[in-house]
C-alpha cells in the first residue's frame, strides 16, 4: 500500500474508482439489455446518453478525483432531460434504475447536502412523474435517500483522510525534531568529554600563564556551551547540509550526499539553504513516493549550486505539490540572493536547484563576514 493510500489522495482516488465501475458497471448491463433487443424506445437517445457516461467516467478516471462539482450537477440534469424523453406510454424506461447509479455518483462527487438536492430534485422529479401512480411516492423517497447516504459515507471517508493527513504531518514534525535533539545529543557528548575538557583545561592559570589567551580561550568554550544550548548552529554549509541530511534519515529516506567544500557563507545564507534543503527533503517523504533522494554541491562561475533531486512521481505543473514547495523555498533563498528552480513531471521525479551567492547582494545583506557566522 503507497503511503498516501489511508490520505486524503487515496480517498479520493478509491472514491473515483468505485464511482466508475458502478458507472461502467451499469453501462454493460444497459448494452446488454440494448443487444437483447429489450429495448426499443429512442435508442438513439440511449446511445448518446452512453457517450456522455463514457466522458464523464474517462473524465473522472484521467483526473484521479471526482471534480469539477459542476460536471456532476450537469449529469444528473442531463439524466432529468433523458428521462422525460425516453418515457414510454406504460412507465417503464431505462433512466428509472439509471437514475440511482446517478444520484449515488452525485453523492460521492458533490460536498455540500444543498447542492446535492439541488442537483438530483429534477431527476427524482422527472423518473416519478414517468412512473405509474402507485410507484411514484417511493421513487421520491429513494432517490433523494439514496444521494444522501452516499454523500454522508464519502464525507465521513474523506474527514477520516484529513485526520491521517494531520496525524502523518505531525509523526513527520515530531521525527524531525527527535532527529535534531538525537544529533544535538551525540555532538553534547563528544564536544563534552573532548573539547570542552581540554577547554577547561587550558582556561586554568596553571596550564595557560597569558591572561588574553586564557580569555580566548574560555570564549570558546562559552561559544560552544551556547551551541550545546541550542543558541548557535553549524557554522558552515556543509555542517549544516549534514544535519538536515540526519533528519531525513531519520525519517527513513535514504540520502546520497555529494558535499563538495563550499567558500565561507553568511549565516543568513548557511541558514537559508539548509533550511531550503530539508523542506525538499521533507517534500520527498511527503509526497514524492519514493525512499531515496541525492543531495550534492558544487562551484560553478563564482556561483554555489546546491541540488536535491528524487526519482519519484513528481508533479504536473499547476498540480501536486509544486506550489507549496516553492513558497516554502523560494521565500527562504532569494531573500540572500540567491535563485531556486524547480524542474518535475509526472513519473518522472523532481529537481530542486538552489543556485547561491558567494559574494553580498545588493539588499541582502548576505556578507561573508565571519564576525556574521555566530563563530567565535
């Protein structure tokens, strides 16, 4: 089972399926009657009422979801039309079973209850007035049940997706933040026990006679208890790509690196592109489909180009999660300057190129100073 399955997108999608193969399902028996030659009022009409029933299904299947509403809206009034048409003078017509496989399709399709009934009033209308008498107070009823318990089933599907949805974000939030206290534990101890100690050592006037060095000396330290303190962070790019790299890994993705080493960065851009890095790596556990993803770095003219790249489903543009991935790393990285691209189609992974500056642009204030970096 892929991962978005219990979501809201594999709602919908098995929402779709079951609405073109009760759709479909109905259409063969309706070819079969049509063959037997059961049927012989306006065929030609029945005939194109399965054109438009093949559109809509091929429609539904083509798009993964069942939208637009207004297509639905349109087929149950199509259906009200055809069904007072195709009337015959005793009752009996193809459209009065028809018109259930309809009302259901609107009930899965449809998101509001007035709409709905809107939608289906004309059809249960006009299938009761082609009935005699006797049958025409049930088929009112029916029809309108009918809708309305496939719309309440499919709401209350697609309200149990937007729960796994948020429950999943926030398992990814959770193991993220776990992955950094579990890195930021591991360098406590190693600077703790090493570091630090010599630090300590060497601040004592017994071991260091110079009073500026042994001031030098305990700054260091201070700045390192501060990183211990979660105040300061890696202080190069390459640091900072190794921990957002641990994170994803922590969350199961399986990361090739290539960290060629970068030219002293600003901390605003340090941080800028980590950041930008770890949300598209996020977005691959999220939404990509796929377990692995490579991250690599490199000089190119006067320019350093950071790239993370995954072979999964990717995304059409002006669909999946195209916009999101941008407004979450465009904001980050052309606010030092620098520009990102954002190459995907469908079945054919994604690309995200981060192209950054080596030297301060104009209104960033992306200096390579290092009294900028937070390093002491």
């Amino acid at each position: 089972m892929r991962p978005h399955a219990l979501g809201r997108e594999g709602t919908e999608h098995s929402l779709m399926v079951a609405f073109a193969v009760l759709r479909a399902g109905y259409g063969l028996q309706l070819a079969a009657t049509f063959a037997g030659g059961r049927l012989d009022w306006l065929q030609p009409f029945l005939a194109v009422t399965a054109v438009e029933a093949t559109a809509l299904v091929l429609w539904t299947v083509r798009r993964r979801t069942l939208s637009p509403s207004w297509m639905f809206v349109a087929d149950a009034l199509f259906v009200a039309v055809a069904a007072v048409i195709c009337a015959p003078a005793d009752g009996h017509s193809w459209t009065y079973p028809y018109a259930y496989v309809v009302v259901v399709g609107a009930g899965l399709a449809l998101p509001s209850m007035l709409l709905l009934l809107s939608a289906i009033a004309p059809l249960t209308v006009a299938v009761s007035v082609s009935l005699p008498h006797a049958e025409r107070p049930a088929t009112a009823v029916s029809l309108p049940l009918m809708a309305v318990l496939a719309w309440y089933v499919a709401r209350t599907l697609r309200a149990y997706a937007d729960t796994v949805d948020a429950a999943r974000e926030q398992a990814i939030e959770a193991a993220t933040d776990l992955a950094a206290q579990r890195e930021r534990a591991v360098h406590a101890e190693l600077i703790s026990e090493r570091v630090l100690r010599l630090f300590d050592r060497l601040g004592e006037e017994d071991h260091v006679a110079d009073p500026r060095l042994r001031a030098h000396v305990a700054d260091q330290a201070a700045w390192l208890r501060r990183y211990l303190d979660g105040n300061s962070g890696p202080s190069t790019l390459g640091e900072s790509l190794t921990v957002a790299i641990a994170r994803a890994r922590a969350l199961g993705l399986e990361v090739e690196s290539d960290l060629a080493g970068s030219p002293p960065l600003s901390a605003a851009v340090v941080a800028a592109a980590a950041g930008a890095v770890q949300e598209a790596l996020v977005n691959v556990v999220k939404h990509a489909g796929t377990r692995r993803a490579q991250v690599s770095t490199r000089l190119l003219g006067g320019r350093l180009v950071v790239r993370v790249t995954d072979e999964g489903r990717g995304f059409a543009r002006g669909h999946g999660p195209g916009f999101g991935l941008r407004q979450s790393i465009e904001g980050r990285i052309e606010g030092v300057g620098g520009t990102v691209a954002i190459d995907s189609a469908p079945d054919r992974g994604t690309s995200v190129e981060i192209v950054l500056p080596l030297s301060p642009e104009p209104g960033t204030g992306a200096g390579t100073d290092a009294t900028a970096t937070g390093r002491p």
